[in-house]
C-alpha cells in the first residue's frame, strides 16, 4: 500500500467503506497518470498543444462619416465606430500592436441606401475611402475589406430585394463589381460575407479581368443565419431596417453536411481562405472545413459573443480576461489560423 492508495481510513462506516479486493489506482490506470504533465506551471508550458498569437488577430473596424468622430457602440462595450482620420489612428495602433490584419464595415448614412445598394458601387464610398487613407498611412498592415450590400441598402439585407426576394444572380453582378472598387482603392483581401451562389468565382474573375490577380479572397463560406450578429446590426445602422430574416441565403444553424458543400463550391471557384461565421458555437464547423480541406482556415467571432463575454464580466459573472483568452485559444484548437475578434487590442495589449 503506497502513499497514493485511494483506501480510505477505517473510521468510514459500511456500507460505502471500500471492499478488501478494491483495486489501488495504479491498478486501474495501469500506471498511467495523466495529471503528472500537469502538476506545475513548467510542464504544463512545456506539453501546451495550441498557442495564440497576436499573428493570429484580425480587428474588425466600424467606420463613420464625419471627422474627428468616435461613436461607442452601446452594446458592444469597448467598441466605437470611427470616422475615416480617427480610422486611421486605430490602424496605425494595430500595426504598432502588430496585427497584421483588419476588416472595415462601413455604418453609411441612411439618406445613401437604396433597395440596390447602388452607394456599394461608389469609387468614393465611406468604405473605399478609409481602404485608401490606411493604405497610404500604414501600408504595414493588411486590410479586408466585407463585399456585402447591407450596409447600402436600405432594407438591411445583403442582397438586391425585388418583389420580397433576394435575387441572386444581379446581386452577385453588384458584388464583384463592388469588389473592383474596393480592389482600386487598395483592399488586399475581399470578403465576400453575403451568401450569394457564385460570387466567389465572379468576383475571382472580376478581379482578375482588372489586374488584381494579387488581390486574395477570404470566403465567408459557412455564414449561419445566427441570433449573435445584432449587436453588429446596430453598429452598422441595419438594425432598425431589416424585415424578415435571412434564412433564404445564411445556412441553417442546424447543418453541418451543408457547410461542406458550401466550403467545397467556393474553394472551387477560387477562395483563398474559408471563414466560419459566427465562431464559438460553430467550433465543430471549423474542424471540419480544415480536416477536410486544409486551407487556411478562420472564425469570426461575432458581435453578440463579443457583448456575451462583456456583459457578464461587467456583472462581475465571470473573469472577463481569461473568458476572452480562453474563448480564443478554443479558435485555435479546433483548427483556425486566425480569428475575426472585437477583442483583438485588448488580447494583442495582452500578448
Ligand atoms: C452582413 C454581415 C454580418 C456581420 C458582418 N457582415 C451579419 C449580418 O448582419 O447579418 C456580422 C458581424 C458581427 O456580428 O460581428 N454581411
């Protein structure tokens, strides 16, 4: 009998009190202790699968006309929208940070959305004006650039809405030349978010009749019509305006087959990089877009989890800090090579 005998001592009453045969630990497991890498800091260190990285950050960005403008976003504690000059601030701190990437949603003025989106297609656009002002003062950094037509149009919905439907194939004529514009103005990476059959393989050939063969596409393959995108919908300014749901375009929450096929059609018609969208609750997503394709691999870690976290560390609920650590490294091991996070200063300040 050994110091690590699970024998009780005989002061324990039948009828629990261990039986005479009762096997000792070692017995059961072998030998085997799986907590002996774990008994101090250093080894637990040194057998660490997965790692964040601050290479591992994309910032999602707000933008706003206007000058010298921040505007808090009210359900996203920490977060602001911010016009063009002040844009440019916030990207100059995430290269100093070292991020080496961020993705720009406009919030564009009501007076400017139309059932088309037809602002989407203006070389001048809030959009395609903070893509030309960041790459000009900090080339350093990498800018993606969202394709959808929600923030244009003045029904919220990503696509061109004719007679209470999303007609596809004039919205993906839109899409890729929108993607142009976004190309011209110095976007590196389109992402495309809006579910449309075929926009991957219109917009590759869009940008490739045009010379922006360098220009990458990181697919929001698999967007699922989620209940975690509103916080999102207020920053933007589509809240208030969007009837109906997007079921017609988004997946189904409920399938995982489907994300496949979608993940497959884009790589198919030339995504560079597969996003999953939103991010924690499609974890098992994620390992399957990377074990079956091995691309590069992302999650976008939507603004309703970004207010989650918030919200209950600001009630004293949960530590908010290890909450957001612990919720990234979860990107990292189910398979992503990067993640979408409004969290992306607070971890890089962090690192
Ligand atoms: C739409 C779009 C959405 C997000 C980014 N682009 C979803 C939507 O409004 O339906 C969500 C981002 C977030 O919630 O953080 N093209």
């Amino acid at each position: 009998m050994n110091k690590f005998s699970r024998t009780v001592g005989a002061a324990q009453a039948a009828p629990f009190a261990p039986a005479a045969t009762e096997r000792s630990v070692d017995e059961i497991t072998g030998g085997r202790r799986l907590r002996r890498m774990r008994k101090a800091d250093w080894s637990r260190r040194l057998v660490q699968e997965n790692r964040l990285t601050v290479d591992d950050l994309i910032w999602p960005l707000f933008l706003i006309e206007g000058e010298n403008r921040e505007e808090p976003v009210a359900a996203m504690p920490g977060v602001s929208r911010y016009s063009v000059d002040l844009a440019v601030k916030q990207a100059e701190r995430m290269a100093r940070l070292g991020i080496p990437a961020i993705a720009t949603f406009p919030n564009i003025d009501q007076a400017r959305r139309d059932e088309t989106g037809s602002h989407s297609l203006d070389a001048d656009n809030l959009i395609n004006r903070a893509t030309r002002a960041i790459k000009a003062a900090v080339p350093e950094i990498g800018i993606i650039t969202d394709v959808a037509l929600d923030p244009f149009t003045s029904h919220g919905h990503d696509g061109i809405l004719r007679d209470g439907e999303i007609v596809n194939d004039e919205t993906v004529s839109q899409i890729a030349a929108a993607a142009v514009g976004q190309a011209i103005a110095g976007a590196d990476i389109i992402a495309p978010s809006d579910m449309m059959d075929g926009r991957v393989g219109a917009i590759r050939d869009a940008l490739d009749n045009h010379g922006f063969q360098h220009v990458a596409i990181m697919s929001y393959a698999t967007k699922f019509a989620s209940a975690f995108y509103g916080p999102y919908r207020e920053a933007i300014g589509t809240g208030g305006l969007l009837k109906g749901d997007k079921k017609t375009y988004y997946l189904d929450p409920a399938n995982t087959d489907e994300a496949l096929r979608e993940a497959e059609q884009d790589l198919a018609e030339g995504a560079d990089m597969l996003m999953v969208k939103p991010g924690l609750p499609y974890l098992d997503i994620v390992r399957r877009l990377k074990d079956s394709f091995a691309m590069p691999t992302f999650a976008y870690q939507v603004s309703g989890e970004y207010s989650m976290i918030k919200a209950a560390a600001t009630n004293g609920w949960i530590d908010g800090e290890k909450a957001m650590m612990e919720s990234l490294l979860a990107f990292k091991r189910a398979g992503c090579d990067g993640i979408l996070t409004y969290f992306a200063p607070e971890v890089a300040e962090r690192l």
